[in-house]
C-alpha cells in the first residue's frame, strides 16, 4: 500500500512539473481535461494552450488530445486547430487530423486533411504544414490549393510570412483569375 501511495505522489509531481514548466516556459495558458502520466510519457485530453509575447497573443491551440514525449520534448497531438495572431487585422486558423508541437523551439506541425484560412477570405487545403516560431512564419514542401475572392492557385510548396501577410509558391504554379487560367 504504501508503495501505491509514493508511486501517485511521483506521478502527481511529475504531472506537475510538466504542466508547469509549460506554462512557464511559454509564458502562455493552458487548461487540459483527463491526465495520464508514465515515467517517460503524459497523454492529456482536451488540450488548450496559448502563447503571448510581451503581452500580445501570439497563438492558440486546441487538440482532442496531447501525448508528451519526455525524451524527445515533443507533443504529438491529435484532431488540433492553431490560431495564429499576426498582430494586425488578419488571423490564421490551421486545422488537421495530427500535429507536433516541439517545445524546445515552439514549433508546429500538422498533417492530414490540413486547411488553413485567413479571416479576410482566403483559404489553403494542402496534406502537411509547419509553423516556424523563431520566424513567424508557415511552410510546407506538399501540394497546395488556396481560393480567395476571384482567385484559385495550385503548387507545390508554400511559405507564409506571417508578419508582413505576404506569401510564395515556389513550384509547380497555376493561377486563375475570374475562372482563367493565367
């Protein structure tokens, strides 16, 4: 029995410390559902961090559910959506059916069935995305397809700069214009 009991005390400030070594090193938010914790793994349910930098909300992710890996500092995620705030009028909305999330660096993939829309119209439906934080911005080497007002675009690439709302398809492009193809 008392073995038992030591064993959910560690269990419970191993839980802790992840959690708060989370929210302090990201200076962010988190809420979680349903925790399990192993010596070298945390699965948690209903996932939901934010990041924020010098007061500003940088980025929000949600996710059915999160399994940290200790050894790779690595959160694999599964069902996740990441709103991404460019500081100005215009946010990004990423959904996929996976995704990882690399603590060390900040940095975010997602795969399967990715979409990505901008809030002034414009979307992107492509198999893999990542977003790189230390330079704000969405890459991706898979094939794209992104609509807007009057506007359809195919190829295989992407980089998004976040910062300056601009973006490039380095390969493979086709534009059309009012349903011409350019």
């Amino acid at each position: 029995m008392r073995g038992i009991l030591i064993a959910l005390i560690t269990v419970s400030l191993i839980t802790m410390t992840v959690l708060l070594y989370v929210n302090r090193r990201y200076r962010g938010g988190l809420e979680v559902g349903k925790i399990r914790v192993s010596a070298s793994e945390v699965e948690i349910d209903e996932v939901s961090y934010t990041e924020t930098k010098d007061g500003n909300l940088l980025w929000r992710m949600e996710a059915d559910s999160a399994h940290y890996l200790k050894e790779e500092d690595l959160v694999v995620l599964k069902d996740v959506t990441v709103i991404y705030y460019s500081g100005d009028e215009v946010n990004y909305t990423l959904k996929g059916n996976k995704g990882r999330f690399w603590q060390d660096s900040g940095d975010i993939e997602v795969t399967g069935d990715v979409e990505l829309q901008s809030e002034d119209g414009y979307s992107l439906s492509t198999e893999l995305l990542r977003y790189i934080a230390s330079k704000r911005i969405i890459t991706s080497d898979s094939m794209i397809n992104a609509t807007g007002p009057k506007v359809r675009l195919e190829g295989t690439g992407l980089v998004v700069f976040i910062e300056t709302e601009k973006f490039t398809v380095p390969q493979r492009v086709k534009v059309w214009m009012d349903g011409v193809l350019l």
